[in-house]
C-alpha cells in the first residue's frame, strides 16, 4: 500500500509540474485536474493519524495567510 502514496504523489506532483509549465488549453486542463484527483486519492488513501496533520497544517496556513476580522466601524 505505501507504494501507492509514492504513485499518487509522483502523479500528482509531475501534473502540476506540467500545469505551471504549459499554456496551451487542454494540457493545462487536463494536468490540473489530474493533480487534484491524485491528491484528493492520496489524501483519501492515506492513514488515518497523516491525515489529521495535513489537515492541521492546512488549518494553520489558513490562519497564518488570513487576517482576523477587520472592524469597519
């Protein structure tokens, strides 16, 4: 099963490779959604206990990226 993760990663990461690379329409369409969906199976696929950190890590950069609440008033 670990050879999975590898897979879906390197599926992944080589997609979105091509994503930055390519400005063509359908190339870049295509290695976007690729990598999504391999991400998306990763994450899917992954244990349980990895889970919960790439979501606290995400939870993180949400709150290190977004600013609190800003008063208007």
């Amino acid at each position: 099963m670990p050879s999975v993760y590898l897979m879906l990663l390197t599926f992944a990461l080589g997609s979105i490779w091509i994503y930055t690379q390519t400005s063509n329409d359908i190339p870049f369409v295509l290695a976007g959604v690729i990598g999504l969906i391999c991400l998306v199976w990763g994450f899917a696929f992954a244990h349980w206990s990895l889970q919960i950190l790439i979501v606290l890590g995400l939870w993180r950069l949400y709150k290190v990226y977004m600013p609190e609440e800003v008063n208007l008033g």
